[in-house]
C-alpha cells in the first residue's frame, strides 16, 4: 500500500509541461492586463491634461483685458527680423544651424539674420 502513495507523487513528463504552459499563460495574461490598465491611465490622463488646459485659458482672459497678439504657427517662437536676406535664405539658414546644433528647429529662437557684406 505503501507503493501506491509513492507513485503518486510522481508527475510524468507531459504533466509536467502542461503545468509549465499554464504557469507561462498566466503569467503572460497578467502581464497583459497589467500592460491595458497603465495604458488606459495614461489615455485618461491625457484627456484629464487636455481638458484642463483648454479651460485654463478661457478662464485667465477677459474680453476687456484681452490684447490682440500676432497668430504664430505652432511651435514658433516669435518673429525674425531679417536684414538684407531674403526670406528663403533665412529659412534655409536657421535649418541648417539647426541641424548642426542637433536640435528640432521649434527649440530655437532666431532674433536676427544679418548678411554680412
């Protein structure tokens, strides 16, 4: 009788593969689902930012302190004032400074460009 509390303790080979398959599943399906919550925080928390950014603005200005200023593009930053250099050479210019400095050209602000005769 003693043999047979013995063997069962034995798990064969395919027994112990489909325990292995099943502790990699769940495992993999934690991670998963672990994976889809901080996705889903991080989607709720750029709303949350949207939202309070578009109301920010709205609730600072007034219509009698508001002040005209100029419509820039997005990601400028200001006018360039030009001195004798037409506006292609300009551009072209700031891109290639930019492109040495390794840096987007949105990050960098031009106050003049002056041909230098």
């Amino acid at each position: 009788m003693h043999s047979q509390a013995a063997n069962l303790d034995k798990i064969t080979i395919p027994e112990a593969g489909i325990n292995a398959v099943v502790g990699y599943l769940v495992v993999f399906v934690g991670l998963i689902l672990l994976m889809a919550v901080v996705i889903i925080m991080g989607n709720v928390m750029v709303s949350s930012r949207k939202k309070t950014a578009s109301a920010a603005p709205a609730a600072v200005g007034s219509p009698a302190n508001a002040v005209a200023e100029p419509t820039l593009a997005p990601g400028s930053a200001g006018e360039v004032k030009l001195f004798d250099v037409p506006d292609r050479e300009a551009a072209m210019i700031m891109a290639i400074v930019a492109d040495k400095m390794g840096r987007p050209l949105n990050e960098l602000r031009f106050k003049s460009i002056k041909e230098v005769k």
